[in-house]
C-alpha cells in the first residue's frame, strides 16, 4: 500500500489494489491538502513564506533571465525620445489590484482615493498627450503602501523613499508588495485559527475517509497500534496512573487509546512505522518523546544531587538553577549522533563536585569530602543506563504525569505534580500542554475510526476470553 503525503510512502505486504495514474494523483493532492490544513491549526507558528528557488538552478536561473528582460525592456521604454509608459501603465494597473486587495470593507474613502488618482483610462490618456507624471503616481503608490503596510515594513518603506530613479523603484515596490501580501495572508491565518479547529478536523477527517476508500488497508498500522496496546495493557506493560493500585487495567476504549498516545512517546521511530493517523504528527512525537528523555535525565541527576548531598544544600537559594542550567547545557545535544552519555555525565559529576564544594565552604558546612565526591559521581555515570532505578524511577512519573494530564485535559485544574519533579516542573507543564493539544486534535479527527477499531479488538479479546473459560471447564 502507497501512504502518499507531505514527505512520506509507506509500503506494506497488504493485497495490492490497482489504481490509475489519475485516482493516484488526486488521491496524493488529498492528502497533501490535509496535511496543509492541519499544519496550519496545529503549528501556531505555521506562516505563508515566499517560494525560495534553489540556488543555481535551472528555474531560478530562468527566472532572473526573463525578469532582468522586463526590467531592462521597461527602462528602454521610460528614457526613449519620446518615453512610452506600454510596460509601466500595466505595472501600475497590477500595483493598484494589489493595494484594492490589502482594503477592508470599512476603507470607503481609501478605496475611492487610489481609484481617482490610479484612474487608468486617465493615466493611459494622459500618456498619449505626454503629460503623464509617473514619478508623482510612484510617491503616491509609496504613501498608500506606507498607509497600509505592517509596522515590521516601516523600514522598507521608509527605503523606498529614498530610490529616486523610476525602473529601480517600481522594482522595489513590487518586492515590498510581495512582502505585505505575506504579511497580509498571515494576519489572516492568525485571525481566522482558532475558528478553523472544527472545520479543519471535518476537512481531515472527509480527506482521510476519501483515501481509505482508495486504499482500504490504510489503517493498518494503525491497527496494531492499538492491539499492541490492549495486549501490553493485559500484560502491564505500559504506564497507568493507577500503577500503585493492585486492580487490573482497564480496558475501557478511553483508556486504551490514551496509553496508545502516550506510547507514542516511547516509539522506536527506526524501527516500527508510525500509525497513519498521527503520520502527519510524527515529527513533532518525535521531540516531544525527546524531550521527555531530557526532563527525566535531568530530573534524575538533581534528585541524586539533593539525596546524596543531604539537608546541607536543601535551602540555598539559587544553588538548584544553578545546578539545572549545568545539566540544561551540558544535555542539550543528548539526541544528537554525536553526542556521548558518558563523556556529559562525567563532566556534569566533576561540574557539581566544584559547585557543591563552593557552596558548603561559603555556608559553613563540612567540606564536600573526596568519599563523598566519588560517591556522586559513580551515582551520576550510573545513569547513563536506562534500566538505572532512580532514571526509571524518573521516567515512571513523568509518564504518569503526562498520562493523568492526558486524562485531566477538560479539566481546568492541571493533575498534581510528582515528587522529585518540581525542578522541571515548567518544561514538564509545557511538554505536557503540547502534547495534550496534540492528542486532543487528532482524537477530534479521528474518533470514529479509532472506535471502530477498539469495539472489533476488544470484542474479538472478549470472544477470545470467552473461549478459553469454556475451553478449559470443559477439559477440567
């Protein structure tokens, strides 16, 4: 089966089902659409940007050629004896498009000033005659551009106002108008978001129910993601937040398909494909897992700090920052290739040995003894380990912590942090947000799928169970 989208293909052993060249690309132009739209409700930061041609190739080679043809072709035109203003009065019918295009339904007397003054069959008289004034109509374009354009483009204004000769300044002026249409589509995305959250999820979920019909085994991952995780729940073998309760798993539908999110946090992206229906989010489970690994290292190593140095530094002011903007510095390259565990965890010993030492001596306690210093140190390398109990320790709560965030997301009131978590408790609130956001979106597409899929697991599980008690009554 082919997954086409954004940068994806997916194959898998499924039955292939022919298609035509045709079916094919509309169904790619479907999926890319949705990925489109669901990048721009998702990303808060998603912005229009000008389409940047690769340097030195063909296209762009291309382009500059027939640009520099119009520019010169335009200049030939402005300084011939007598001038002829062909090029330049359609430059100034597209120019005065765009700025009617930036007007809003209340810009009555804008919009009835650039039609008097960027009158065409005016403009196009008054060249016949040989009394057109290009110049004044360029300052004019400027003052409107400067009227309308966003503060960010003061300065480009303010540049264009000092380009005195005419091809050189309505070359500009085209490039700030491109500018303020960028500007002006990304205001409007900005405005109309947070009413694009439903529609969106209607649009993605229509789009994605058009391919599944084209290309029917399209869940299949997504699939035995969910299997996997009602099997892993029978097993105890992923985090609940009820791990110290002795009562079995639930398996309720909710249940399982939050445990199925938060394994995304734990994926092996390089080894198991993603499930289709959060694809178009893998990238961003993928830093989010990564910045889990991060918060839990790092709250480790603090938590080892605290425990083995004693009361002695439990109230200094400032001492814990101190500590936490080390071991910030020293793992912010943690998942990097060439990065290495060891080498950080035994520089970031050395670097709280010296720390600690300066502490105690300024506060009046006992030296931090060699013993002591040896002992940190063996305790911090330790958990370059993932099996390290106070690393695994770690890595339980803050998976419970996103966890009960996760099944807490309606609620105002966020699920109490923790212990040992407090130091990190800002980027681990932060992490736990996004990844809610995240969750809550996709499940907001994609209900109707998932419960299908969970009401034919669990009931084949129950059917299966069901079996085998009458299976073994019958053998007893």
């Amino acid at each position: 089966m082919i997954f086409v989208g954004m940068d994806f293909l997916y194959l898998t052993a499924s039955p292939p089902r022919f298609v035509s060249v045709e079916e094919l690309m509309e169904t790619a132009k479907g999926v890319t659409n949705m990925a489109l739209a669901h990048e721009i409700v998702v990303n808060q930061e998603f912005q229009v940007k000008p389409a940047e041609l690769p340097e030195g190739s063909l296209e762009r080679r291309v382009k500059e050629i027939m640009h520099k043809a119009f520019w010169d072709c335009l200049e030939a035109q402005l300084t011939g004896d007598p001038p002829s203003y062909n090029h330049a009065i359609k430059l100034l019918a597209e120019i005065k498009e765009v700025l009617l295009s930036f007007l809003l339904p209340g810009h009555g007397r804008l919009r009835t000033h650039i039609e008097e003054v960027l009158d065409l069959p005016l403009i196009q008289q008054q060249a016949e005659n040989g009394s057109l004034d290009i110049s004044r109509l360029a300052q004019f374009i400027v003052g409107m551009m400067g009227s309308l354009c966003a503060p960010c483009r003061d300065e480009d204004i303010s540049k264009l106002r000092e380009i005195t000769e005419m091809v050189p300044l309505l070359k500009a002026i085209f490039s700030v108008l491109d500018l303020m249409k960028m500007d002006m589509a990304n205001f409007a995305l900005s405005s109309i978001r947070p009413h694009l959250l439903q529609q969106s999820a209607e649009y993605e979920r229509n789009k994605f129910q058009e391919f599944l019909e084209k290309q029917p085994n399209a869940l299949d991952y997504t699939e035995k993601w969910l299997e996997d995780t009602v099997r892993c729940l029978r097993e105890g073998g992923v985090e609940s937040s009820r791990a110290a309760s002795s009562d079995p798993p639930s398996l309720l539908p909710l249940n399982v398909h939050n445990q199925a999110y938060l394994r995304l946090l734990r994926w092996d992206h390089a080894a198991d494909p993603f499930p289709e229906t959060v694809l178009m989010d893998q990238v961003r489970y993928q830093e989010m897992q990564q910045e889990a690994e991060r918060l839990v290292l790092l709250s480790s190593l603090l938590l080892i700090v605290y425990t083995t140095t004693g009361e002695a530094i439990s109230g200094l002011t400032g001492l814990m920052d101190t500590l936490k903007n080390t071991v910030s510095a020293m793992l912010a390259d943690m998942h990097t290739p060439s990065f290495s565990t060891e080498e950080a965890l035994a520089t970031i010993g050395e670097r709280f040995c010296i720390e600690l030492s300066q502490c105690l001596s300024q506060h009046g306690y006992s030296p931090f003894s060699a013993d002591r210093q040896s002992t940190l140190k063996g305790q911090i390398s330790a958990t370059a380990q993932p099996d390290n109990t106070v690393r695994k320790l770690m890595d339980s709560r803050v998976q419970s912590y996103l966890l009960a965030s996760l099944e807490s997301s309606y609620q105002r009131t966020p699920p109490p942090l923790p212990g040992g978590l407090a130091p990190v408790s800002k980027e681990l609130k932060e992490l736990a947000v996004r990844f809610c956001r995240l969750v809550n979106f996709n499940k907001l597409v994609f209900s109707p799928f998932y419960q299908k899929i969970l009401q034919d697991v669990l009931t084949a599980e129950e059917s299966s169970k069901a079996f085998c008690c009458r299976y073994i009554r019958k053998t007893v």
